[in-house]
C-alpha cells in the first residue's frame, strides 16, 4: 500500500451538485472501459492511486461494466481493500443498473425486482456496505415510472446508496422523475447524459430543468469517446478504438466529422492546450455541470486529462470559434434512451 499525497485536496476545484451538501471533483473516473478483467490489475490499481492523489474522489461504475460484466466491480473492490483501505469514507463511489447483466426478463431495465437484485450484486462484488449514488442507468419505456424510482428510494431507505441518481433521461422525464422522488422523500441527486462538443443535446431543455430542479449534473462521454483527442486529426489510426467493433464504429467519423475535429484541434492549440484538455473544460464552462466524466488506460492518460483544470475560462471570441465546429455530428449513441 502507497499512502495518498497529502496535497491532494489542494489540486482539485470541487462543485456542489445541484442543492444538495454533496461536492463532487471537477473530474471524476469513469471504469467503463479499462477496468474489467481483461485489464492488467496492476495498471487499474497506478490509475486508481494517481486518481486520488491528483484529489479525484469519485469513482464512477456500473453492474455491466467490463469485460465481462460485473469485472470493473470487482477490481475496483479489490483495489479499494488493497490500496485504499481507510479512505472509503473520502470517496464517492456510485453504481448503476438498466442494461442487459444477466439472462431472462429480470437481468435488464427499469423493474424493482431488477434494480435491487443488482445493487445487492453490486455490493457484493466491490465488497460495500452502501454506494454513494445508485442510479438507473437508462429510462424503461415499459416500467412506470413510479416503480423504477421506488427501487431507487427503498435502497435509500435500506441505507445500500446514500443518494439517487438517473442517467440518459429526457429533460421531460427528469422534470417527472424529480417530481416523483421529491413526493417519495428522496431527493433526485444528479443526472448523467453524454455531453461533448459534438453532442450538445442537453442544453436546449435538460440543463434549464436540472438547474429549476436543483439537480446535478455529471457529464460522460465529453471526448466523443476518443474523438476529441489528438488520435483523430489524420483519420482513424489503427488500433483505436473507432478501428474495431465495439461502442464505436468509424463509420460514425465522416469526412465532415473530422474536419471539425481538426478546426478544434487548432483552436485547442491556441490556447495552449491539447485538444481533450480543452474538451473537457469546456463541458465545465456551465455552473450546472458539476464534474465532467473520464476515462483513463494509463496514468499518463490520466494525468494530461486532470490538466484540463489549469485552463477553464474561455473568452466569450473562443467560445464563438469553437461554436463554429462543435455542432451536432450524430455520435450520441445513448439517443434512444434520452428521447422518451
């Protein structure tokens, strides 16, 4: 065990969410894709550990997050007892549920029997008496509404969460889930939509109705899951991630995709800052936003992206060049879920 910097309180701005007590980091660590059991744990524990040096305190998971499923689960669990024992009580960590984890009917969606079977699995596997945040993962067309966030309720009550939370909901049904957890007693935390320069869909409407409510906001998905980095600029290099099957196909990255991508690119470069750095503060520019999402394969990774904090204001000239390229580019793979 490495014991954390003692300055790490120090290096991270932290925001309220919404009008709860609850602060969260600017930057938080997502485990979607580089915490499963396919990853070497020594390279998932130097993230975890720089993270909470660098004054990241929470830490972002769900029930399916892998490969395999429930893997990101566990190894988190294993390296919370192996490096951060004594630390549970400054970190936020939250889980979620609403995709497929296991077979048959009750493994997926919005269902009370669903939603807790989950949770107690969650729990289970990163070896937790409760999770900070509970959320449901995605809004179910086919489960009233009441019901999904009368499962997210009783684990309030049953003290497995702290708090609840939805993610990749409409603005109209955040405003109807608000209303519901408001009647029920417990306070609807924080949302979570993807968000990025090349997927605005949240400021029309959902940002107005989250700040009327009093509701956080943690942005995912604020590099266009690696498309606003530096490895886009020449087109799709092999071994990216855009090069394979999985979340992201490169037939999503035309031509006129990635012409805004090189347009921000150097508009990046004027600032003095990489393309993701400045991606990522710009999802901070909003005082709605409480932390923006990210992921990290290597410390390295992480480090350059936490250097989004050096430079958050933009001038209101930059902010009109960047509206030039940051248009919708039909990337929001989470479209379906948000549009109910």
């Amino acid at each position: 065990m490495i014991a954390p910097g003692k300055d790490r309180y120090a290096r991270m701005p932290y925001r309220r969410t919404g009008r709860s007590g609850l602060k969260l980091p600017a930057i938080s660590l997502g485990l979607w894709q580089n915490f499963g059991g396919e990853r070497p744990i020594e390279t998932q524990r130097a993230i975890i550990r720089r993270a909470f040096d660098l004054g990241i305190t929470h830490f972002d998971l769900a029930n399916n997050y892998g490969p395999p499923y429930g893997s990101a689960e566990e190894s988190f669990g294993r390296i919370l007892r192996s490096d951060l024992p004594g630390h549970r009580d400054e970190l936020v960590i939250s889980t979620k549920a609403g995709y497929d984890m296991w077979p048959g009917p009750y493994g997926i969606w919005g269902s009370r029997k669903y939603l807790l079977a989950s949770l107690d699995q969650s729990l289970k596997r990163m070896g937790l008496e409760y999770v900070d945040i509970f959320y449901s993962h995605r809004f179910d067309p086919e489960t009233p509404l009441e019901e999904t966030l009368g499962a997210l309720d009783t684990a309030v009550r049953q003290g497995k969460a702290l708090y609840a939370g939805i993610s990749s909901y409409s603005a109209r049904r955040t405003k109807d889930a608000a209303a519901i957890l408001r009647q029920l007693g417990t306070p609807l935390l924080i949302h979570q939509p993807s968000y990025s320069m090349l997927n605005r869909w949240i400021e029309p409407d959902l940002l107005k109705v989250l700040g009327d409510e009093g509701v956080g906001c943690i942005v995912f998905s604020p590099l266009a899951q690696g498309l606003l980095t530096n490895r886009y600029i020449g087109g799709v290099p092999a071994g990216s991630r855009a090069s394979h099957p999985g979340s992201f196909s490169s037939d999503l990255l035309t031509e006129q995709t990635l012409a805004k991508v090189r347009g921000l690119h150097q508009i990046a470069s004027r600032r003095g800052q990489t393309l993701a750095q400045m991606a990522l503060a710009w999802t901070l520019r909003d005082s709605r936003v409480t932390s923006t999402l990210i992921g990290a394969s290597s410390v390295v990774q992480l480090e350059q992206n936490v250097g989004a904090l050096e430079k958050l204001q933009f001038s209101a000239e930059e902010l009109k060049d960047i509206d030039r390229y940051a248009t919708e580019s039909g990337i929001n793979l989470w479209a379906a879920s948000s549009a109910g």
